[in-house]
C-alpha cells in the first residue's frame, strides 16, 4: 500500500513563486510512489494566479485550501497578523484530515506553521518532516525584525527548537544550513541536507546579442548584471543600492532586476529621484519567461544580508547556472552558494555588506570576458551534472522511504 504523504505550505500550484513552483514539482514527481495531498492557503503572491477550488485535484495531488483574507504582505505586522491566521487554519483542517500512521511534510512558510504542525503531528501520531528553506525565527535579526536581545525572539527560539527536534527527519537545503540547524538543536540525527535543483531543460543558455528583453531595453551594447527574484529585507538591498550608486558613471555598465518584495521602494526611490540611471526594475515576471530574463545578462547577482550564514539559501543560483551565466554572490564564503561558486569556479564570491567589494568585483567581472565565457560554460555542465531535477528528487524518495 502507497504511503499517504501530506504537504503542508503556505503556497502551492498555481503560485509562481519559488517556495510553490518547488513543492508543486516535489508534489508532481512523488504522485505515483506515494499517495499526495496538500494542505494549502488560496493564492495571494502573484498578481496572475487564476481563481481556485477550495478542493481540485492536480494529475493525482489533492489539494485543499484554507481561507485566509488578504493583507499586505510587504508590512510586518501585516504579515505577522496573516501568517498566524493562516497556521491556524491550516493547522485545524489537518486535525480532521489527517490520520494516524500517515507522513507529513511542513515547509517553514509561514513559519508559524512549524509550531502548530508539530503539536498536530504529535496529538495524530504521524511521521512528522521539515523542509527548512529557511531557519526561523534566527533570520528574523538579519532581516531587523526583532532585537538580538528581543524576549520574543527568545521565546520564538525555545518553540522552534521543540519543534526541529520533534521532527523524524529536517531537511535543509544547504551545508552551512546544517551545521547551524545542528549547533542551535544540539543534534544532527535528524537533519540531512538536500539542495534544491537546476531547471535544465526550461532554462538554458540563449546568445545575449539575440535576447528580445536585451533588444527592447536597447542594452545592446552594455555590460549587464541580473538579479532576479525576492528584494526583500535579508536581500542585503541597502548595500546593493550603495554599490550601484558607485558604479554609476563606470561606462557601458547597467543593472536589471527582476521582482518585488519589501525592499524594493528603495530601489524605486533612488530610480525616480534619477540617482540610479543604471538600473531597470522589471517587476515580477512570469515563471515561463525565465529563459528570457535569466539570459538577458552576462552574470547573475545573488546576495544576502550579513548574518544570513546558515539561515537561507537562494535557489535562484541553480537557475542561473542553467541559464550558463557565471555569479557574483554577495554572500558569506562559507555559505552554500559561497562554496559551491568557489567549488567549481563559476564567478566570484564577495563578502555582504561590503559595497566598495562589490563594485570591484563587478568591474573584474566586466573586465574579463574570455573568463565570463568559461565560467558560464562551466555552471551549465555544473546545473546539469550536480543538480538536475532527477538526482533531487530520487533524494527525496529515499528519505521518505527510510522513515
């Protein structure tokens, strides 16, 4: 008999968003070794998500949805308000769905989630399983939510340690990840690191000369850094911004970014008030347009907040690589991206919150074309060798399997 597995996520199908576009594709690849149900809230990130069932079945997931109304997510307490409102909800229809004996898997968005689903799973019995893409509430400093020294914090520190330890297995997406889950629960056992994949076979290496974004934006002859995805708080947007106010009046040089999120009137500030004329905001695009602005560049940009080791890791970077542009991340060396860029050579890691770092990196970057062109090279042999969706999910499998 199948085993029942459910996914338990803020966001699933039809969502865009990276955290969703990656439990639905985990969801898509178990659904004919395991029986698949989701638990889920209504669509609420992306402007062009269609209207949705309460219950619909997706090829053989089922998915039910929880109401939750509607806030902006881009102010705290806000956000704080939806995310428990939600947890709730969710936490209420898994107590009359659930059963004894079946596995659950709960994805740290909202991260409130964590503590109710671990008191869910323990009152049903059930084989209880983290997917960490973050570690809450520890990336709340970083992202200058709460005091270092805050007794919320301190509080928040104690539920999610409970809750980390209760589990049958975490899974982190990132070595340094690891090793900070396992410092702060003061165990190892139940924590196993599994990355999140390379789209290779949506997105790969277009010529930049023959890029329609590139033509319509009339960059043709510039020297382009992308960013694409979150501009939020533990994005490091600040330094960003002050590294490209630097790097203004360096010809031929300009930045497009992609996205939305809560740091991104800084950027649109500095934009209107003509400070940053090297700059285009995209906004949010659709997913299936990837290809398009992933190689509208010539590197890719990732960059976290200093104090993010260990507590995230973007997963735009596998895309990037797929897309073959070399990376500048802006991120601590010992992070996971930070050792896999070092690893395989495929762009140059520079320490966050260092603008006067970055802006010398992206001009030895602009500098060196014969070494953009190996390293971009080598991130899409990279993407398609080490991080190809087959591998990650036969990871997956086997854990699901083992417990």
């Amino acid at each position: 008999m199948k085993k029942k597995v459910w996914i338990i996520s803020e966001i699933f199908y039809p969502e865009e968003s990276a955290t969703s576009h990656i439990l639905t594709e985990i969801a898509k690849r178990l659904e004919n070794d395991y029986w698949i149900n989701v638990i889920t809230g209504q669509p609420d990130y992306t402007n062009n998500t269609k209207a949705v069932r309460k219950e619909e079945t997706f090829g053989k997931v089922t998915i039910l949805r929880c109401f939750v109304p509607h806030l902006n997510k881009n102010k705290i307490v806000l956000r704080i308000a939806r995310a428990f409102i939600l947890s709730l909800a969710i936490s209420y229809r898994s107590l009359t769905e659930i059963k004894k004996g079946d596995t659950v898997i709960v994805v740290t968005n909202p991260a409130t989630i964590l503590f109710f689903m671990s008191v869910v799973c323990r009152i049903k019995k059930t084989r209880f399983v983290i997917i960490a893409h973050d570690i809450f509430p520890y990336n709340m400093v970083p992202a200058r939510i709460v005091s270092n020294k805050s007794l919320i914090l301190s509080l928040l520190k104690k539920l999610s340690i409970l809750a980390y330890c209760s589990a049958n297995k975490v899974i982190v997406i990132g070595r340094d990840m690891r090793a900070i889950l396992s410092a702060i629960t003061g165990r190892s056992d139940n924590i196993e690191a599994i990355t999140n994949w390379a789209d290779c076979e949506n997105v790969y290496p277009l010529p930049y000369k023959k890029n329609k974004l590139i033509s319509d934006l009339q960059l043709e002859g510039k020297f382009v850094v992308g960013f694409a995805g979150n501009i939020g708080r533990v994005q490091g947007i600040e330094y960003l911004v002050a590294a490209m106010e630097r790097l203004s009046h360096e010809g031929g040089l300009h930045f497009i970014f992609v996205g939305d999120g809560a740091k991104k009137y800084l950027l649109e500030e500095k934009k209107g008030r003509g400070e940053l004329t090297n700059l285009t905001l995209l906004g949010n695009r659709p997913r299936d347009e990837q290809i398009d602005f992933l190689n509208a560049c010539h590197v890719g940009l990732i960059s976290l907040s200093p104090g993010m080791l260990g507590l995230s890791v973007p997963s735009k970077a596998y895309n990037i690589m797929a897309a073959g542009k070399p990376i500048v991340a802006v991120v601590e060396k010992d992070s996971e991206i930070g050792l896999v860029v070092a690893e395989e050579n495929i762009g140059w890691v520079t320490p966050p919150g260092n603008p006067s770092s970055l802006v010398s990196t992206i001009i030895k970057a602009k500098n060196n074309p014969v070494l953009l062109e190996e390293m971009g090279r080598r991130a899409r042999n990279v993407a398609q060798c080490k991080y190809s969706y087959e591998s990650v999910i036969g990871k997956y499998k086997k854990l699901l399997d083992s417990i």
